[in-house]
C-alpha cells in the first residue's frame, strides 16, 4: 500500500518508520512548517497544572524550571509520549480530542486548586481556554509556536506522486487541510484522487477537502493510524 503522511517530520518520523517496516510504501509531504514564537517569560509556581493541545506545544516550551510533577494535560497520545520523555509524572491524556481534554480537566482539576496554564500553537481548533474560564476555572493561555504554510512541492515529487497515486492519505488539522488543498490547486493535483482514501481528524478538516473526490473519507484520533490500515 502506498501512504501519504503530511505532518511535519519530526511528528511522524516513528510511523513513517513503522508503515515501512510494515512493508508499505510511504511518501512524505508536510504541508505546514513549525516556527517558533517569544512568549512571556512566566513565573510557574503559579500554576497548578498544565495544558498541552499538541506536541509541539511541548516542543517550544522551556521546561527547566517546571516542576515535572505538576498535574498535566494531554490532547492526545503523541502530546503525551513527549511530556513523559521530559520528566513529567502526573499525566492525564484524552484520546486527540479536545472535547474529551476539557472533561478529563473537569473531573481530575479542582478549579479551587488553583490557575491553570495552557501552552499551544497560534491556530486552535477549539477555544479551550474560554470554555475552561466559562466553567470557572483560572486559564491562562501562550502561544509558544504557529504553523507556517509550505508553498512548494518538488518538480520530482510531483512526477513520483502522479506514477504511484496513494492509496492513503492522512490529514491532522484544519490548517493542514486548507495548505494542502491549496497546493493541489496550485499545482493541478485536484484531479487525481479517486483511488485514494482520506484519512482526516475531525469533520472540519474533512469537510475543507469535500470537493475533492475521494475513494472514501475516514476520521481518525491520533494513535488510530495503524488500525486504519486494516480498514480499507
């Protein structure tokens, strides 16, 4: 089976890894790009937990002078794998989505205990902060990253995508979707689809590339990839 993966390649490096060990082929074409934004320098003694919505949230936080065992929130198991490798102990993870993130911080975080700080990129998918702080709780939110769009793709991997059309595509954002349509129809791609199965996490980040025509549409949470392998 031929596999596109489109997240940067420090997110999927390990399943680019476990798809070829599989003995797929995989192809990769990241459509955003991570750069790294200043924040405000923070005193995290006062906060009693910690929210991260993604790992690269992670990635550009420095962490030297939080306390690991601070009660720390994950969206989801690739956010988590990241905060364990950086010491942290009390980990609560939620299965990549946000929804399921908040009710997991509303039964585990007493919003008595104390403020919360929520750590993530420029463009959010759910304001998780405001519905926290509707609920009563302390939030404050930084921005330590946005995601950059990638507007070029190689003449070669455009001549090696149209010999060998996936057979698979998977898509992680919103932002994701929207850099990679535009590519498709920067470059005259839109057309070449029907064969290939789309792969999205969420119905917003589906519904962007509705008007290309898929073979068929899966939504997946994070952690899901291998098991859709078997699906299709």
């Amino acid at each position: 089976m031929h596999i596109l993966l489109t997240r940067p390649l420090d997110d999927c490096r390990d399943l680019i890894i476990k798809f070829k060990s599989l003995g797929h082929n995989v192809s990769h074409l990241p459509v955003i790009k991570i750069n790294p934004v200043e924040y405000d320098q923070l005193n995290y003694n006062d906060y009693k937990g910690i929210i991260f919505t993604s790992a690269n949230a992670v990635k550009n936080l420095n962490l030297e002078n939080i306390d690991k065992k601070i009660n720390c929130f994950c969206v989801g198991l690739a956010t988590e794998k990241i905060v364990k490798q950086n010491g942290f102990q009390n980990i609560f993870c939620a299965d990549g989505n946000v929804n399921n993130l908040k009710e997991i911080i509303l039964q585990n975080f007493d919003h008595n205990h104390g403020s919360l700080l929520y750590v993530s990129g420029e463009i959010i998918s759910s304001n998780l902060d405001r519905d926290l702080i509707s609920e009563g709780y302390s939030v404050k939110r930084i921005v330590n990253y946005n995601a950059l769009p990638v507007e070029e793709i190689s003449e070669k991997f455009i001549k090696d995508l149209k010999s060998l059309i996936p057979d698979m595509i998977f898509i992680y954002s919103e932002n994701s979707a929207r850099n990679y349509l535009n590519l498709l129809k920067k470059y005259g791609l839109t057309d070449i689809w029907m064969d290939t199965n789309l792969m999205c996490i969420g119905e917003k980040s589906s519904a962007i590339l509705n008007e290309i025509k898929w073979k068929k549409i899966f939504l997946f949470n994070p952690g899901e990839e291998e098991f859709l392998l078997y699906k299709i």
